[in-house]
C-alpha cells in the first residue's frame, strides 16, 4: 500500500514539476519535488528502500523528460541512498536537521547527474552548473523539504504511508 | 291621519336643503378648505405626523428581523453572484488574452511565415529538470509533425523538434546547452553559431564569429540556413555584448533572444 502511495505521490509530483513549477522559478532554477520526496522517503526509510524508491523514482522522471535515460535514475538512486545513510543516524524528529539533509542530498544527486552528462558530452559551464543548478537547486530543495516534511513524517508513522497501512 | 306640516318636519327638510345647497356650492371649489375644515385639519397633522411615524417604527422593528434573514439572503447571493461574474470576467479575460496571441500566430503565418506550411502548438508541459530547456506540445506524428522541425513564434526562433509521439512532440528549445544553430549577423553577414548557455537562462551565446568583422551592439542575429534544419533568415535576437576569444581568433557575442521564454504558450511548427 505505502508503495503504491509513495507512487502516486511521485506521479504527482512529476505533473506539477513539468506543469506548474515553472511558474516558481528563482533566477531560471525551479525545485525537484520528486528529488525532495526521494530524500524524505530515504531518510524515514533507510538506504535499501530509499535506493530502491529514488532509483525508481529517477526512472519515472527519466521516462517523462524523455533524454539521458539513467541519469534521473543514478541520481535518484544517489540521493535515496545517502538520505537513507542518515536514517538511524541524525534525529528525525527535527527539522533543521531536515533542512540541512535534503540541501545536502540534492546537491549530491545533481551533482551525480552533472558527472553523468558530462560524460556524456554535455559541456555545461561549471560555473553555472555548480553555482545555478547545485547550490540555488539544493537550497531550494532543501526549503521545499522544510515545509513538507512534517506532513509526511506524520504519514509514515500512523498514516497512509506507514508500514501498518500495507495490505 | 299623522300630520306631515309639523314644525320637527320642516325645520328638518329646511336643514336637509341648506345642507344641499352648501354641497352643490362647495363642489368644483377652487381647491381651498373652508376655514374649519382648514383649522381641523392643521390642528390635527403634528398628530397624523406622529402617529404615522410611530406605527412604521414600530413596523420595522416587529419585522426587523425578517429583513435582516432576507438581506442576509440576498447579501449571499449577490456575493456568489459577484463570484460567478468575476469568474466569467477572468474566463473572457483568458480568452482574450488566447485570442490575441492566436491573431499574433496567424498574421505571422499569413505574413512573414506564408513561405512556410506551419501548425500551431500548444505547450503543455517543460523539462522536469533543471539541464535542460524543452518541452511538449500537443502536436505529434499524426498532425504531421516530424523530428528537426524548426519551431517558431511570431517574434522569433524557438527551437526544433526532438522527439514525437503519436498526440505530442518533444521541442528543444534555443536556450538549451546542447542546442546549436547556424546564424548571422543582419547586418555585417558575420557568421557564427547561436549556442544555449543553461537551463533558465535568460541569454544565448553566439560563438565563432571571425574576429575581424565589426559587431555592435543591438545587431540582430538571424539564422543562416546552414545546417540543412533551420530555414534562413527567422530572427534569433539582438547582440547585447561582444567579447574576444582568448585565442584571438573569434569573438563571441551575448544574445538576448526576441522570444520571451518563459511566457510562451503556443508555437508554430514549420512543416
């Protein structure tokens, strides 16, 4: 049951990211929901589910963008990871703390996906992919996360996303 | 046999005849009371006043709270009344606003584009990253649409078309890093090729310009028509700076291109 929500959740995310985001912009950089929901999910879930959420996360995303099939899914899978490495180590409770993981993951992820295209021939200017797209896209990730992550930390422990909710 | 002359009888009858006669005198008067009905009727007004007065007080106070429940009533409906117009209102708004960028898109076709056989598309969504810079139209392989199929607006180049479904197509806009488009000065004929810089970018670059033709500032930047995907002479932008390779041998200028990426909501396919 929680994957399934935990799918929907990223179907949806996904349709605002190609549809709406655009409009909240900040200097030409838009947030990743899907990136935050991986990480969030990481974090509360440990690194197996949260490699394995963010991999098929990235693969969804991958599918839609529709070029570079593998980047979203490695990153995804990066970013799943690492939050997951956090897990039973760092409070989840606090949301600071929250703030500073998702920030750090993102820039992690993307940073996996910068690698991966430049291995694959795409010269972006490192300036702006380090400054515009890792550091302004983690932070905004990271704020994103802030204000969501209450919200589904309460669903993971007695809502439609907890273990209890699996039938 | 009752005597009919008696005095009660006649001064009765002389009475009932005085009392004719004032009427039929009084009738068709010039408007004016005779002085006692004058004097009764002003004497008694302060209290017709005050009494009338009174009762509709007292009127509105008994009914008082019927016509708070009725004009709260209608309070409410007039307020969804105002809702549903002001809806409509943004709905014209909407329209009109789609309207005029569709004349925009037409005149376009029948002016500059008639050489062209185009489509309008509609964008209906963008990259979920932030790498790239494309997106999908409502267009796909069934309207026609193919893959290098340049992509316009009325004030200039756009991008290609990258991918097609059988209802969308995938459009790879100017601004993207890994777009390349051959282009031209307007007015110098200095060539070079247009390239994206990021993902949200707001400028181009124009790269391999030889170093020795002059470029100012505010030059327009057309597409050469090399490359066999672009047809030439569709309007990219206008040079905002120009710098020299440290190589020595070209210049690379800042462009800033006519179409207002962000707010683009349909395009035209050049089939």
């Amino acid at each position: 049951m929680r994957f399934l929500v935990f799918g929907i959740l990223v179907l949806l995310a996904l349709m605002l990211q190609v549809t709406l985001v655009e409009f909240i912009q900040v200097w030409g950089v838009k947030p990743d929901l899907v990136m935050v929901l991986i990480t969030i999910n990481g974090f509360l879930r440990g690194t197996r589910e949260g490699a394995f959420s963010g991999f098929a996360a990235g693969l969804l995303k991958d599918l839609t963008a529709g070029d570079f099939l593998g980047v979203g899914c490695l990153s995804g899978l990066v970013a799943g990871y690492a939050a997951g490495f956090a897990e039973s180590r760092l409070f989840k409770e606090n949301r600071i703390i929250v703030l500073g993981l998702v920030g750090f993951t993102s820039f992690l992820g993307q940073l996996t996906s910068y690698l991966l295209l430049l291995l694959a021939g795409m010269g972006l200017p490192p300036g702006i992919a380090v400054w515009k797209i890792l550091i302004l896209l983690s932070t905004y990730n990271a704020l994103i996360g802030f204000v969501i992550y209450g919200r589904y930390y309460r669903s993971v422990q007695k809502g439609l996303l907890s273990k209890e909710a699996n039938v | 046999m009752p005597r009919f002359f008696t005095v009660k009888n006649v001064l009765l009858t002389i009475a009932l005849l005085l009392l004719v006669i004032l009427v039929v005198r009084n009738a068709g008067s010039d408007g004016k009371l005779n002085p006692a009905a004058g004097f009764l009727r002003d004497g008694l007004a302060p209290a017709y006043h005050l009494m009338t007065n009174t009762g509709q007080k007292i009127n509105e106070w008994v009914s008082y709270p019927v016509a708070l429940l009725e004009a709260s009533r209608d309070n409410r409906e007039l307020e969804e009344k105002i809702s549903r117009l002001e809806a409509r209102i943004r709905q014209e708004e909407e329209v009109r606003q789609e309207n005029k960028r569709l004349k925009r898109l037409l005149e376009w076709q029948e002016g500059k584009g008639q050489q062209y056989d185009s489509v309008v598309a509609s964008i209906i969504a963008r990259d979920p990253d932030n790498w790239f810079s494309t997106v999908t139209v409502n267009k796909g392989r069934e309207d026609g649409i193919n893959s290098d199929m340049t992509v316009v607006a009325p004030t200039g180049l756009v991008g290609r078309v990258i991918n097609v479904s059988p209802d969308t197509a995938e459009v790879m806009l100017i601004t993207d890093p890994r777009s390349g488009v051959g282009a031209l000065m307007q007015e110098t004929r200095a060539p070079g090729i247009v390239e994206g810089i990021a993902s949200g970018s707001v400028y181009l670059h124009m790269n391999h310009i030889p170093a020795n033709i002059m470029v100012t500032e505010g030059e327009t930047v057309i597409t050469s028509g090399q490359g066999s995907i672009y047809p030439k002479g569709i309007a990219i932008g206008a040079v905002v700076d120009v710098n020299k390779v440290t190589s020595g041998l070209f210049k690379m200028a800042t462009i800033k291109p006519y179409v207002d990426f962000n707010r683009l909501e349909e395009v035209l396919i050049i089939k």
